[in-house]
C-alpha cells in the first residue's frame, strides 16, 4: 500500500515507519523538515506544513491509499496542529477520494469529565484541542476511521504486548504505539472504533483480533 504518514519526524511518527517498511509499504513522510527524515528506498520524504492551506495540501496527497495522523505539537501550536491541522488533513482524505484514516490521540481525548484528574491537569488544552478533531473525525467526516487513544508516553523498550480499553493501564511504551498503529491497518475490524491502549500481556495481533 501506498501510505501517508503526517508528523513522520516525531518520536512516534519514525516508529510507525520502522514498523510499515517492515511490512513493506510504500511511505510518503511528511513533515515540516523532510531533510530531517529517515532515509529509505520505500520512503519519499515532502515538505508537510499543517498551517499551509487545504488546497495547498492537497496537492501533496495524491494516489494514496492511507493516511496516518501521528503529528503533535507537544502544546506549542494545539490549535493549527493538533486541532485544525487534523481537521484539514481529513478534509482533503476525503476530497482526494483516501477513506482509511488512522489518528493517534490521547487516552481520554474524548471523556472531559475525566480531564480534571490532577495527574492530568498538564493535557487539559491538548485534550481539548484533540477532542474538538476526534469529534470532527467520528461525527462529521464518513472516513473508515480509527482512533486510537495512546495513555502516556514513555521512551522504554517495546514488548509487542498492549492492553486495550477498559484494561488499559497508564503507560505506553513508543515502540509498542508505533507498532500497534501499523497494525491496525492489517484489522478491518478497527475500523470505525475508537480504541485504548496501554502496554500490557496481550501480543498485539491478538489484541487487536479480538476487537
């Protein structure tokens, strides 16, 4: 397949890559630094800046097959990128006729009452900017969409073993995000779900089989 990878020079955007290339994907890596991008046969790196405009844009994503939303401005720029720059880039999936799109979110992107947790006050604006896009993906767009809800990030090794909603625990592994999320295209039945996960005992595969 053909695949687009938005924010392809985050931590979790180079994982997502390693894992597609293994699967042997073609990749269009798109960031604002395409110097900065991983150098590979199956990889073409473009310049990607999610506050150009959508025509703009467009012309970038064509004869793609999927698109993968893994950018974040880590609370520098919530609302042209983690908010709006979502939104365009669904906007011209489906005006460019690509109907699997896959976002990376946050845990609790879209249950508010659960946002007033001290141990979460430092999300609180990420979880709205990300709950205004989730809620545009789900209600407003007819992508073959999945969500997928990341709890914490942490630069710890790997397992190949996730848990998923109501046993996802609170931390993940970036490997563990990177790999779930290339295989979540290889499950149609992710498709239209909005899914939670945590490192855990389950290998991913199954894991996600089961849904």
């Amino acid at each position: 397949m053909k695949i687009f990878v938005i924010g392809a020079n985050g931590r979790v955007g180079q994982e997502l890559i390693n894992h597609l290339i293994n699967q042997h994907h073609e990749i269009i890596a798109g960031s604002r630094n395409p110097e900065r991008t991983m150098k590979h046969k199956n990889i073409t790196a473009i310049n990607f800046d999610l506050h150009d405009d959508i025509e703009t844009l467009s012309q970038k994503v064509e004869d793609i097959d999927a698109i993968y939303f893994v950018a974040g401005s880590r609370n520098k720029d919530l609302l042209q990128t983690d908010a709006f720059g979502a939104v365009k880039s669904m906007n011209i999936a489906e005006s460019n006729g690509v109907s699997r799109y896959i976002m990376l979110s946050s845990a609790y992107s879209l249950e508010p009452n659960k946002w007033h947790n001290p141990a979460m006050a430092d999300l609180m604006n990420y979880n709205i900017a990300k709950f205004f896009a989730d809620n545009y993906l789900v209600k407003q767009t007819k992508l073959n969409y999945t969500i997928l809800q990341a709890t914490a990030l942490v630069d710890i090794p790997g397992t190949n073993k996730i848990s998923l909603n109501d046993k996802a625990l609170t931390k993940n592994s970036i490997q563990n995000v990177g790999a779930t999320l290339a295989d979540i295209l290889n499950h149609n039945s992710t498709i239209n779900q909005v899914i939670k996960m945590s490192d855990g005992d389950t290998p991913i595969f199954e894991a996600l089989e089961s849904i």
